[in-house]
C-alpha cells in the first residue's frame, strides 16, 4: 500500500549544498589571498595555513570527543572560518595566537551554540574579536608590505585608519592625508594591515563572483557600503578640516571584507530583503560611530557582531506571512 509521506518544511529543493556554497565563497576569496601573498609573503602562508588547520581540527576534535556528534569538519565552513580568520589578522601573528584564535573561533563562536546553522555570531569574527582583546599590541602591529620572506620578524608600520585617528587633533585630515597611501595604493592593497584590509580591488571582483554565482545578493553590501559613504560623506562636508573624504573610508580598514564576507554570512544575516537592508543600514551607521567618535581606528567587525545579536529580531519582525493566513481588514 502506497502511503503519503509528509515532512516538515522546507520542501523546496535545490542542487545547492553546505559545501557548495562553503567553496563558492572560498573561490571567490582568491583573488584577494593571492594580493596578499604577493604583499606579505611567507607570513600570509603560514598564518592562513596555521588559521586553516587548527579550525578543521578543532571542529572535529570538540565535535567527537566533547559533542559527541558525527564530525562535519570537511563541509567546508570550519576551513572558510580558518580563511576568514587569516586575513582579519596581520600577517606577522605568532603561530600560536593563531591557533589561540582559532579555538575561540570554533569552540566558542560556533560549537557552544551547536554548530554550523546555531551560531549567533559570526566565528571568525569571534576569534578575531577575541585575540584583539587579549593580545592588542600583536594585533595592532601590521607589517610593511614588500618583506616576502619575514615572519614574525618582519618591519611594521601603522594602518592608513591608524595613522588618521593618531594624528587627528594634532593635524588636519588635509595633512594627514599626505601621509598615507594614494587611492590607487589602497585599491590594489599597497598598504599596511591584515590581508582583508588591503586590495579593495580583488575583494570587489569577489564580491563579483559571488552575485554571478548567487552566493549572496547585493542588499547587505551595498547597504553598509552606501551607508559608510553617506555618513562619512555628510561628516567631510560638514568639516573637512577633522573627517577623512568618504572614499578613504570605503578603501581602508577591514570594511570590504566586512560588508562583503562578515555581514554576508548566511547563518547570522537576515533572512528577508527588508530585514538584509536595515540590517546593513545600521552596520554602516555603527562603523561610522565607531571609526569617527570610538576610541578604535576600525569599528567594522564590532558593528557586524552588534547587529549580529539583533538578526533573531529582525527575522521576527520582517517574518513574510504564512500562505493562507487570513489578512484582517479594518
């Protein structure tokens, strides 16, 4: 006898999976890790192979031996949060900071709330949020790009951002901006910082990659990328003299790989369009706050993982209506 079989939804189905997608977002990274190689050499290897591994591990030994679950370490997310990871820090990072960065990353960012699809928070930005904390002079010591073959050794130098908030109140925006890098150095990432605050251009052509391949859709993007512009904008209008032109903004600091990687990632964005751009809107507003008034030259990650813990409410609020729901009429 034949019976109906009902499941629960969703019922759609599609030829997408976990790992699919995992890999679509890692290709697209690429563009941007071979910039970096080529920026910070032996460095950018080892951090990201060390960021990498000790994400994979970890996942699997807290899933096996703590969890007691079957291991999901090679579905791809825990080595795009290894990849995350790498280039929210700077490329002369001790080896062993990494792996301190990458336990808190898995072990707390992402297994304490149940794994992939549990999470509230964004891991990589967990373990980077939580390595500045506790490490802040290595993690605020970026190394001058062109030292291929230095590590930890390698020269260091302050970040365009870092530059700008030091000086300010000693010197106009006018003067400090004769100290950093040309717009065209910080397009293609000719500047100090971890390997996601430099080369806007090959971040961009990611970004590209993933709307072609419907990854992500534009509205958390551009969202926060035309709010930076907006506010910062409205900022150097009104006083030129103390606020950096809008696109120093968009072109420094981790805010590409924020807007287009962080921000993005599918457990802890919105679900709805409605929700998606509000939901940048306010990352925007919040990393001007931060970059402006905070006592942080970079305000980006803090904003996602802000805004991170209002996306249960945002899905609430902006829930489409159930089909058959009855519409009441005044």
């Amino acid at each position: 006898m034949n019976k109906l079989i009902v499941s629960p939804s969703p019922h759609a189905h599609t030829a997408e999976s976990v790992p699919k997608l995992m890999y679509g977002v890692m290709i697209s990274l690429l563009p941007a890790f071979a910039v970096s190689v080529w920026f910070f050499g032996i460095g950018m290897l080892i951090v990201t192979t060390v960021s990498v591994v000790s994400c994979v591990l970890f996942e699997y030994l807290i899933q096996k031996h703590i969890l007691k679950v079957p291991p999901t370490h090679l579905d791809g997310s825990a080595v795009l949060t290894g990849l995350l990871l790498a280039f929210c820090l700077p490329a002369n990072i001790p080896f062993w900071m990494v792996m301190i960065g990458a336990l808190a990353a898995i072990g707390i960012g992402k297994m304490t709330f149940g794994g992939l699809g549990n999470n509230i928070f964004n891991p990589a930005l967990v373990g980077r949020v939580f390595l500045f904390i506790s490490f802040p002079v290595a993690m605020t010591s970026y190394p001058v790009p062109g030292q291929w073959l230095r590590y930890t050794d390698a020269t260091t130098g302050a970040t365009p951002l870092g530059i700008f908030k030091e000086g300010l109140g000693e010197q106009t925006a006018g003067e400090l901006m004769q100290q950093v890098p040309g717009y065209t150095d910080l397009f293609i990432g000719n500047m100090g910082g971890s390997a996601g605050e430099i080369a806007t251009v090959a971040l961009l052509i990611g970004l590209l990659y993933m709307l072609y391949r419907k990854i992500i859709t534009w509205h958390i993007p551009v969202t926060i990328l035309g709010t930076v512009a907006l506010f910062t904008g409205i900022l150097w209008l009104v006083n030129p003299e103390q606020n950096a032109d809008p696109l120093f903004h968009l072109l420094t600091g981790g805010l590409m790989l924020g807007a287009i990687y962080m921000a993005t990632d599918y457990v802890t964005s919105p679900m709805t369009r409605k929700g998606m751009v509000i939901y940048g809107v306010l990352i925007g507003i919040l990393t001007v706050i931060i970059r402006v008034f905070g006592a942080y030259p970079e305000g980006v990650q803090f904003a996602i993982l802000i805004m991170n813990a209002f996306v249960p409410l945002l899905n609430k609020y902006f829930k489409p209506k159930r089909f058959g729901k009855e519409v009441q009429h005044g």
